[in-house]
C-alpha cells in the first residue's frame, strides 16, 4: 500500500538527531532498566512522528530483550532530546 508523501516522513525521521541525556544513561544502570540498551532507545525515540514542543510521556516501546519501557521526550533546536527513560 502506498501512502503520499510517506517516504519523506521516514527519510526526516532518519535523519533526526537522538540526543541521549546524562540522566537516561545513567538510569540504564538501575534494575528497573535491566536489558534495555542505548540503541533500544534511539530507536523508540526516532519512532515517534511529529515535532515534541514540550517533554512528553511516551509509553509502550519494546527493547530487544523483550523489556517494556517508556521515554521522555522533546523536540530542541538541535534534535531529539531523550530526558528519561522509565522501564516496567
């Protein structure tokens, strides 16, 4: 199935910037985090469509271990700004 202008949204989504906070690496340390990596959350981060003007709470995202975990998120001048992650 072909959407208009879908392509485009994609290649923006690509080449956006992931800029994971201090704070976010440090909490992949806790238990609550176990076996959610930094590229689980680049991934779920640049999944998100849309621009982010302030922090939100995105919930649902999978790590490739099988973890559930949530992000928060916001949009800055020079890219996707990862505030905290939250696992479950």
């Amino acid at each position: 199935m072909k959407w208009p202008g879908w392509p485009g949204r994609i290649e923006s989504i690509m080449e956006m910037k992931i800029i994971v906070t201090e704070h976010a690496r440090k909490r992949l340390r806790d238990y609550r985090q176990d076996k959610i990596t930094t590229a689980d959350i680049v991934t779920a981060a640049g999944s998100v469509p849309g621009r982010i003007p302030t922090a939100t709470r995105f919930r649902g995202f999978f790590a490739k271990s099988g973890r559930m975990f949530d992000i928060v998120a916001k949009d800055i001048s020079s890219g996707r700004l990862v505030i905290t992650i939250i696992g479950k």
